[in-house]
C-alpha cells in the first residue's frame, strides 16, 4: 500500500512538473513547502531556494512590499475558508515582471478541515498588455473626440446616443447629459425622419 502510495505521489509530482500553470503547497502559516517546475524555472529558482520560506519572501513576490502585505491578508482570507483570486505582477528571472491569474484556495481533508492552501497561477502578462494597449486607444480616441472642432456623435445599431462631444453641444444646443440615451431622431425633423436609417 505505501509503495502505491508513494508511486500515485510520484505521478502527481510529474503531471504538475509538467503543468504550464504555476502550482505550490502553503502551510497555513504562509510557509512554502512545494513548487511545481514552471514558477521555479520562470524565476530562475530552485526549489531549495523557496522551500520552508514565507511565501511573501520569496523572489517572486519580494520586489513589492505592498504585494507583499496583501499575500498576508489573501492568507488570513483563507484561512477562513475564502477563494481569492486577483491579478499580480510578480517577479521573474533577471527581475522581468510578469501579470499572473493568481488565485489561492483552501486545501481541505476528508473532514472539511483546512490543512494546506494552495496557490496557482497563469501568466496573463500578453493580454495585460493587450488590455492597456486598448486602454490607451480609447483613451486617446476619447481625448480627440473631446478637442476635436467638429460635432461628434456616437450611436448604438438602435440609434441611441452613446457619446456627444462639446463641438455637438454648441452646434445643436443640447447639453451632453441631455442626449446620452436619446435616440438620434430626436435631432432629425419630423418631415425627415425617414432619411436616417437605423
């Protein structure tokens, strides 16, 4: 039975090692006793360098003492039975950051009692910068609309207003707060109506 035991354990190991998902073992106190190969490896770490550690010591978090007083907190949160999960830049070899899905759950035994937690994590770092990327075209497309001399006016398939610039206001007299949610018909006469196709 031992030998099954340790053999089922061994394949374990091997399947997480395997895993590109970042995988570790917490003691309730926050001591970190495994780690699979994938946060190792991306932090140029051996497992030695990390085990029997806080968690918010080792390398990956140490860059940030504010990343590293939430850890705290996310511990105590789950310690209480709570899943937290959140986006974190960590640290990673030769001190690159990278975005990761970070999430830290309870790990409980056959009487629903909390004996380890455990974190995992995926690396986000390309759609984090997709996301900002993104960010900062509307924010640059909104500040040329704003400046812009020319009435801008955006509206949905339905013909309801959804952005009405300062050069709309002083061309037709309504005040932005006024047209948001209205249809685009209210600017139209009524004999003309028909001339703009939702």
């Amino acid at each position: 039975t031992q030998k099954l035991l340790e053999e089922s354990q061994y394949r374990l190991l091997r399947v997480l090692d395997n895993l590109f998902t970042f995988v570790g073992v917490l003691e309730l106190d926050g001591t970190l006793t495994s780690a699979n190969r994938a946060p190792l490896e991306a932090g140029g770490l051996r497992l030695e360098d990390v085990a029997g550690k806080k968690v918010w010591d080792a390398y990956w978090f140490a860059h940030d003492q504010a990343l590293q007083n939430q850890m705290k907190e996310d511990i105590q949160a789950c310690l209480h039975g709570q899943v937290i999960r959140r986006d974190i830049q960590v640290q990673m070899a030769g001190g690159q950051l990278m975005w990761l899905d970070f999430m830290l759950a309870p790990l409980r035994d056959g009487d629903g009692r909390i004996t380890h937690l455990i974190p995992s994590a995926n690396d986000i770092t390309q759609r984090h910068a997709s996301e900002e990327a993104l960010q900062k075209s509307e924010e640059l497309f909104h500040s040329i609309i704003l400046s812009s001399d020319d009435a801008i006016i955006t509206k949905t398939l339905e013909g309801e207003i959804t952005a009405w610039n300062p050069a709309a206001v002083r061309l037709f007299g309504y005040q932005e707060e006024e047209m948001l949610g209205s249809s685009i018909l209210r600017l139209f006469p009524s004999d003309r109506i028909k001339e703009e196709r939702l």
